[in-house]
C-alpha cells in the first residue's frame, strides 16, 4: 500500500495530518506501511495530480475524501464529518478507506 500526504510549503495542519494518518495505520494493523510527504510546489502540479488542497491524503494515488465539486488548488483543505469541520481527515473516515484499500479484491 503507498500512503502519501501532499501539502503545500508550510501548511499548518501538515504536522497534525501525519500523525492522524500515522494513528489510523497503527490503529489497524499496518504499522509498517510508510507515509510518504509530498510538498506541491505549483498549480500545474496541483492540477496534474488533482491535489484538493492541502493537506491531501492519498492512497494508492486515489483521494478517499475527493468531491467531485472541488477544482484542484493551492489551498487550505477543509474536511467536513457529520457536525465537524477541521484541517485534518477525520480518522474515522480515514481508519474505513484504508482498511478498503488494505482488503484483498474478490476473485
């Protein structure tokens, strides 16, 4: 499994974003998989790998929290879970869509 976190150049909730992905990967059982930090340095780049906005997890190169109304953008990201809305992935969510990538496809 690759886990990325993109930011951009001094993003506040870059520190809190890795260690809640940090948690969610110990929380289930994939402690050695490693998260990678990615700093996005342009708009083209922003645009080309369609980063939401910073900070954006990603895993396997699929953003789990993507709407389909969001253009990409050098911008502060936002995440909205149930009556919350804070600058890093709720763990619940985040904790779901790892699991869903860690599971082996039905044959």
């Amino acid at each position: 499994m690759k886990v990325e976190l993109l930011v951009v150049e001094d993003c506040p909730n870059e520190g809190p974003a890795a260690a809640v992905v940090r948690r969610a990967l110990d929380e289930i059982g994939l402690s050695t998989v490693q998260v990678t930090i990615r700093v996005v340095t342009s708009q083209a780049e922003a645009e080309q790998i369609g980063f939401l906005g910073s900070p954006s997890v990603l895993i396997n190169g699929q953003d789990p929290f993507a709407e389909p109304d969001h253009s990409p953008a050098m911008a502060c990201r936002l995440y909205r879970d149930d009556t919350t809305v804070s600058g890093v992935p709720p763990i619940r969510r985040l904790r779901q869509a790892l699991k869903q990538a860690a599971a082996p496809t039905a044959q």
